[in-house]
C-alpha cells in the first residue's frame, strides 16, 4: 500500500483563453483539487502515494484515473459513482481578474461517507493528509474525514492537515470549529498565514503558531509565502526563508509545498531540512501555469537547492 495517502476532491478545470481571431472563446482542460495537487507534488518527490475520493463514471473522471496512472499517484482508494458527477470549475477572466464558477453540488466527492473510508489502506499507510476543502464539501464528506483521522490516529499512522479555507463553501465560524477539531486531532499541520488569520482572529505569526501548538499538533508549519515558513514545535520555532524566483503564476503552491514536505518526511528527512526542500519546490511551482504543470520533481528541487548554496 501507498505511504502517504490524500483524501479531498479533485475537480476538472476549464480556464478561459484570450478570444481567437474569429472572437470565439476557448476553454484550457486542466486538473484541479488541493489534496490531488499534493498527492501529486509528493509522487514527483519520489514518495509511494495514493488518493483517497469518489468521482463520476464520466468523461472528467476517466481523464483523472488517466492523470493519476501518468503521475503514479494509486487509484486503489479512489471510487467512481455512476449516479453521480465529477467536480467541475470554470475560470473566467476580465478587467478586474479572475473569477470562479463551480459546480460541485451534488458530486461524487460531495457525496462520500463514513462507511467508503477504506480503512485498511489507511492502516497500511504511513501518513494520511486532509484539508480544510476535504470537509467543507458537504456534511458527509466532513464525517468521513474525521472517520478517517480516527482511523488513522487507531493504527498509529501520522495525520497531516492543510487548512486551505474557502469560505465560500462554508461561513467562518462552522469553518473554524471544523478545521480547528482537526488540526487537533493531527500531527502536523499546514496553515496559511492568510487563512490562520481568518481562523483564528490573530495577527502575529508567532501567536498563531502559539495557537495552534495549544491545540495539541506537534508540529505547526505556518506558510508566509514567499517569506517562507515558520517551523514552529513546542521545544522553538524556526523561520525557513523562501527562494526567490521570477514568479508568474502561485496557483497550487501552498499544495506543492504540502505534498513536498508529506514525502521528504516519509522518507526520513528531519521537519527543518523537509521545509527547506518544500520551499524550493514551492518556489519552483509559481515560474509556470496553472496547478499541475510546473510542479516540480525531486531533480529540479535538488539541483535548485545545490545552486543556492
């Protein structure tokens, strides 16, 4: 069985082109979904990973079972429902930005329970990573994420959390008593500094650090962008500083750093040397576009990190 195990919802991406010469408007095909993108971002660091979700028996399901045989992220865990579709956005794009339309009411992923967590792969795993989106879904979803934490915490498998808040999926103050009941009942903990501050109402990273460690999780990696990230454990904390790139595009970097980090641990690395390692590869992702492609593999990230030294 994999070693790392991710549990979430991928969804399908259309991302809006710049009008052609005869004025019609094309739509990019891409992959999106935070746990997807980690499972991902730690298959490409060499880590054993598989992907724990339902999706439809329909075209944008068939063309995830296809991304995930290409990046060697297993399927094992992955249902697919006949009665019900796969996630899909649409990215839209004016004057003013870009915009978002989604259209996952009623999903696959939206409608996972309980009883389809597949307990043994998580018994067999050695570290099981949620998010925040992972249980904001829909109420069944959120059970079935903390019956799959319960489940690993029974088998002594390490549980890694991403807050990755969307508050349009669900108001502030149930987001925060979900997410918060989580990251206490995890080993490791993934906030964006951003998000932090919406959960918690504070400001200062050192506090929100302090916050999160009373919670109870061990080990609280706060991500400042491209300041880094704050190492924070209860014995100190430590500030990894990001590498500086040319970037154009931050789309799904906190993700590529939560899979990077998932996967240097696993293989053995100490948290202070996986973060710097998921810094550089953090950093890496934001020089291409869109989610998927500019995720970097363990080459790219070493030889990266040897230059800067």
């Amino acid at each position: 069985m994999p070693d790392i195990l991710c549990m979430g919802e991928p969804m399908l991406e259309l991302n809006q082109r710049p009008p052609g010469p005869d004025g019609r408007v094309l739509y990019l095909e891409g992959h999106g979904g935070d746990t997807s993108n980690a499972a991902i971002a730690a298959a490409r660091s060499g880590a054993s990973v598989g992907y724990i979700t339902a999706i439809g028996r329909d075209r944008p399901g068939d063309a995830f079972m296809a991304l995930w045989r290409r990046e060697g992220v297993s399927t094992e865990t992955v249902l697919r429902h006949a009665d019900a579709p796969t996630g899909l956005y649409i990215v839209t794009h004016d004057e003013s930005g870009h915009d978002f339309t989604f259209y996952r009411s009623g999903s696959a992923a939206s409608r996972y329970r309980p009883e389809d967590v597949p307990e043994a792969a998580i018994r067999g795993a050695k570290l099981l990573h949620l998010s925040g989106i992972s249980q904001a879904i829909s109420a069944s979803a959120c059970d079935a994420a903390f019956h799959a934490i319960a489940a690993a915490r029974a088998a002594g498998v390490r549980v890694s959390y991403d807050t990755n808040l969307r508050l349009r999926l669900w108001p502030a103050a149930r987001a925060a008593a979900v997410i918060h009941a989580a990251i206490a009942q995890a080993d490791i903990a993934l906030p964006s500094l951003e998000d932090a501050r919406a959960l918690t109402r504070l400001d200062a990273p050192e506090a929100i650090a302090d916050f999160y460690l009373r919670l109870g999780c061990p080990l609280v990696l706060l991500k400042l962008g491209a300041e880094g990230v704050l190492v924070a454990r209860p014995e100190g904390r430590v500030l990894v500083p990001g590498r500086r790139v040319a970037a154009v595009d931050a789309t799904g970097a906190g993700d590529t750093f939560a899979g990077a980090f998932l996967a240097r641990v696993v293989a053995g690395d100490d948290p202070l040397a996986a973060a710097r390692y998921a810094n550089a590869a953090a950093a890496l992702s934001t020089t291409g576009y869109g989610a998927v492609a500019p995720i970097p593999r363990r080459a790219e990230v070493e030889a990266f990190l040897a230059a800067e030294e």
